[in-house]
C-alpha cells in the first residue's frame, strides 16, 4: 500500500474499500462531491477516472455508465447508438483518427448538442466542433472513466 503523506495540502488520498460496489459507491462519492469541493474542479471537465480494464463492475464500460448518471443525469435529448446514449454535456473520447474531421484517437471532447431531427450529435474538442452522424457515433465512446491504456493517446 501507498504510504499516505502527512500533510494535510496533499493532493494524494488512499481510500479503502474491499468489495466492487463499496469501491464504485466511493469513486462516485469521491467523483461527484469531494474532489469538486475540495479542489474546485468540474467533475467532468476537470476528472478523469482511470481503470485497468474495460469490462466488469469497475471496468470503464459500467463506470461510465454510473458516472453519466450521477453527473449528466435529466439532460435531453438522448441518442443511443452501438451500446452508449449520448446527451448534451457528456464527455466523450475518440476512439480512432478520423482524418476528415481533424480528430484523433484519444481526444477527449464534450457533447455540446444532440439533433435529432438531423440525426447529429456535435462534440466540441477544446472549443472546436466537430459533427457526427448519428451512423459515425462507433468513432466515440463515453470517456468520464477510460482505461488507463486508452488513456495513453489522450492529452487528459
């Protein structure tokens, strides 16, 4: 175990926990409410959760999924597509270059608009827009948590 510093401005905390719903209860917690208080950060701007892998209850796939829920929860309108529901306000990660678009795999970027009458979903990354149809949305994933591998080809 880490040894925890002890000086009370220290960025570094251990939280314990010894079963997966007691870690995702505090991640969230910890997500949600204490970093954003503690440091003024913008839970989804400003946070990003990192994990070893993808799948299992603390895998990026349900973590992303608690996370929408707990920090994007009433926003409208939703479109769902190959597995993920995508709202205004959500953060999102690029899952492979796309050239045409000047994106590429690993930026992090943040739903600013969902038309469904259009069947578009516009992403804003570090100001700049970028629009998907709705048939392109496999090019993005939810990215409030994001494997640490992942993670490797993105400036978060």
């Amino acid at each position: 175990m880490p040894v925890t510093p002890e000086t009370s401005d220290s960025d570094f905390y251990v939280i314990t926990a010894d079963i997966p719903e007691d870690i995702q209860a505090k991640l969230l917690r910890v997500v949600t409410e204490r970093i954003p208080q503690r440091f003024g950060l913008h839970p989804i701007r400003d946070v990003q959760v990192l994990t070893p892998m993808n799948r299992g209850s603390l895998g990026a796939r349900a973590l992303n999924v608690a996370l929408q829920e707990a920090l994007n929860p009433d926003a409208t309108p939703q479109e769902a597509r190959f597995g993920w529901t995508y709202v205004p306000g959500d953060k999102v990660i690029q899952a492979m270059n796309a050239y045409d678009k000047d994106v590429f795999n690993g930026d992090i970027g943040q739903v600013v608009r969902v038309d469904l009458e259009e069947g578009e979903v516009v992403v804003s990354f570090e100001g700049r827009e970028v629009t998907y149809d709705v048939a392109e949305l496999d090019e993005v994933a939810l990215a409030y948590a994001t494997t640490v591998h992942k993670s490797q080809g993105s400036p978060c």
